[in-house]
C-alpha cells in the first residue's frame, strides 16, 4: 500500500466521524444555487470570487479531488455538466448521493490525482481544485495533466496551502518542525502525522504552486490568501493558505 492509498483510507474515516469537507450541502443550499444565490470555497474561509467562474450553464466542469457533495452540487444547480475525481471512496459516495436526492447526472471516478488523470485532451471548460495537494509529494505532475485536459480558454481555479502550518504542532505559537515536510523522508515529520491520524502529508512552496502552474502553461490571472479558519495563527490573521486562478490560453 502506498501514502495515496493510506490517504484515501485515512479521509474515508475522518469522513464517518463528521470531518467538515466532507459535510454535504442541504436540499436548500441547492435549490438556492439553482436561483443564483450561491458561494464555494477553495480554502477555508473565503468565498471564491463570482468573477472567477464562466457562465456555468453547459460547461464541462472537473472537481479534481472534490468529493463531499459540497461543490459539485452547486455546479450542477448552475447548469454545469459535472465530473468528479476524488481517490477517497467515501467522498465520492456523498457526492453520489446528493446528485441522486437532487436529481442531476454525475460522473464520479474514483483515481488517484497523482497519476496521470483518466481523461481525454481538452476535455473541460473549467477545473475546481480544493486544497488537497498537501496529500501528494510532487505537485507539478498534477499542473501538467490539468493543463492537457482543460479546453482552451478553460480555468483553473486551485485551493493551495503555502507550507507554513507544518512548521507546527498542536501549539501553533510554537515552531516544532523543518521545511520541506515530508514523512517520507523524514521519520520526525511521520511520526507526527501518525500520532494525530492525519495520513501523508507534504509542504509545498510557492516556487512548486505558483511557478509549477507556469512552467505548466497555464497565465496566472488572479489569487487571495486565506487563513485556516480557527486557531492561533487564525487568530492573529497569519495567511496559511491561497487560492488561484489560472487559464489556459
């Protein structure tokens, strides 16, 4: 068994015992999104910007890694034509769910994000990528399949995590750890992360998250940062977190 597969074992449980992104939208939340009022979020706490998004009517949308029935609704409520790729069996079931409670098609895959992804070149209008790169060690294959399966003209919209929440530990005031993170080479770093059942987890810089999109080819168009939401560093308003917006030109 390899990290990606003890991470999609790992967030199946956190899912039974109610992990937050994995809480699905209410039959309000989509009847509202069907009327226009609607958000999503990339990141913890910042709604994603409208101004980011096509009209949604007809596209072909890809929630890469964005399974839990929370963005995929929405998209479907807008008129979108909706794919989703999740590794974790769980994730995918809820969203599964709600697209058979509100009655609109989904097409849910179940696949591994870090191997090339299961579609055909330009297949997508736009590609919804929550925070979910921290799970996987090397981020600039992951921007190279984006970059071929998107139409052109087609964006990509990315939740990143900056790297600085894993030079703590619980106590966030304090640093206890190195950048990179990485438990595969690291022995300290995997220990804590066993220690708090909290899977593979890897740092990234800006250079992999922001120049990787480039050297990807994508045009960096826009980005907000984001805080974790609760919290020491939250608290004191320390960005952990951004999020992007990318086309394909």
């Amino acid at each position: 068994m390899n990290y990606t597969d003890i991470n999609s074992k790992t967030i199946d449980r956190w899912v039974e015992e109610g992990w937050e992104w994995g809480i699905p939208v209410s039959h309000e939340t989509f009847v509202k999104a069907q009327k226009g009022d609607w958000s999503v979020l990339l990141t913890p706490t910042k709604p994603v910007p409208k101004s980011w998004f096509p009209p949604m009517e007809g596209k072909e949308v890809l929630g890469l890694a964005s399974g839990g029935g929370q963005q995929m609704p929405v998209f479907a409520a807008l008129g979108a034509k909706c794919t989703l790729l999740d590794y974790s069996r769980r994730q995918l079931q809820t969203d599964r769910e709600v697209a058979e409670r509100e009655g609109y098609a989904l097409a849910a895959v179940r696949a591994d994000m870090s191997k090339p992804l299961p579609f055909s070149d330009e297949s997508f209008d736009l590609i919804f990528h929550p925070v979910s790169n921290c799970y996987v060690r090397e981020v600039l294959p992951i921007w190279r399949e984006c970059f071929r399966v998107l139409k052109k003209g087609g964006r990509l919209l990315s939740g990143l995590d900056n790297g600085f929440n894993y030079l703590f530990g619980e106590k966030e005031g304090v640093i206890e750890y190195s950048l990179p993170f990485d438990p595969l080479t690291n022995e300290e770093h995997r220990r804590s992360l066993e220690r708090d059942d909290s899977g593979f987890q890897f740092s990234h810089t800006l250079e992999e998250q922001l120049r990787g999109q480039l050297q990807a080819g994508f045009c960096l168009l826009d980005l907000y940062e984001d805080t974790n939401g609760s919290g020491f560093l939250h608290e004191r308003g320390v960005p952990t977190f951004l999020a992007t917006l990318a086309v394909k030109q």
